[in-house]
C-alpha cells in the first residue's frame, strides 16, 4: 500500500448538512434550529456554565483562599533514631544519608529531628536541627555540626 491509495473507511466521510437551502431539502426555513427562544437567534451559543439568569454554579462556589508562600524552605527530615545504622564515630552527612537512601531529594536542605534514641556517638552534619536532636547526639558523646547555609537554605 503506498500514500496515494490511502482512503478513509467507508461512512467516516459525511457529506457536510447545508442549511437554508430552501424547504425541499429538509433543513430549509429554520435550518435546524427549531421555532424562536435563544438558541435559534443569532450570535454565540450559550455558554456551557450559564445556567438561565440564575446565579451559576461556578460563582456559588467557595473560592480558594489563602496563599502559598514561594520563599518556603521545605527540608527533608532525618529522626534521630534512624542514624543508629550507622557504625560509632561516623560522620554523617547528606550525601551518606543519601547513599542509605534516607534522603531522597539532593537539593532540598536536610534537618534532624529528635525522634527515637541514639546508642552511638557520632559527628552528624545537616542544615538544621531541632533542639531535642541536638541534646541527643550530644549526649550520645557524638557533635551536631553545621553545614555550609547552600542548598537553598535562607539562613532563617
């Protein structure tokens, strides 16, 4: 079969319905639009939400309110407790956390959070950390350490 012997199956091409073309033809006089009312005048059909003069749906609706905040940090999360995987004197860092697949997203900042108990010391290194994690790593023996504020982190 080659371009030129293409052809569309057979009823997939009507032929188009010519309107006002006198009585005879079947759609003469009010060419398929019935008698009078507002669908048989003139101009643009009636829009799908209008709803006959009574107030539309779409504007009884409650509007969304509130608005979202775009300079937002929005930090991955890594509980204390999930660091015990790791072997004593460790220094953990995102790309580790990474690695055990604890983090998933390598732009978004990392902050540690106080969840569970740590058994072992160790050097962890993230963005931020919430107080309680603080105390734990610490008296565990290890160190919660900065790291440097990139990574989309504000410094707030």
């Amino acid at each position: 079969m080659q371009a030129h012997q293409l052809r569309p199956p057979r009823g997939a091409k009507r032929p188009r319905k010519r309107l006002g073309r006198g009585d005879a033809s079947g759609h003469g006089s009010y060419s398929g639009r019935g008698i009078k009312g507002q669908k048989a005048r003139a101009g643009k059909p009636v829009p799908r939400w209008f709803a006959g003069g009574q107030t539309r749906l779409v504007k009884g609706l409650p509007k969304m309110r509130g608005f979202v905040n775009p300079f937002r940090v929005q930090y991955q999360v890594v509980n204390v407790g999930q660091l015990n995987r790791f072997p004593a004197h460790t220094e953990v860092t995102p790309e580790l956390l990474r690695q055990q697949r604890l983090l998933r997203d390598e732009r978004r900042p990392l902050k540690v959070l106080g969840e569970g108990e740590l058994g072992v010391p160790l050097t962890v290194r993230a963005h931020r950390f919430s107080q309680s994690a603080r105390q734990k790593i610490e008296a565990a023996g290890g160190r919660a350490l900065p790291l440097e504020a990139s990574q989309g982190d504000d410094g707030h």
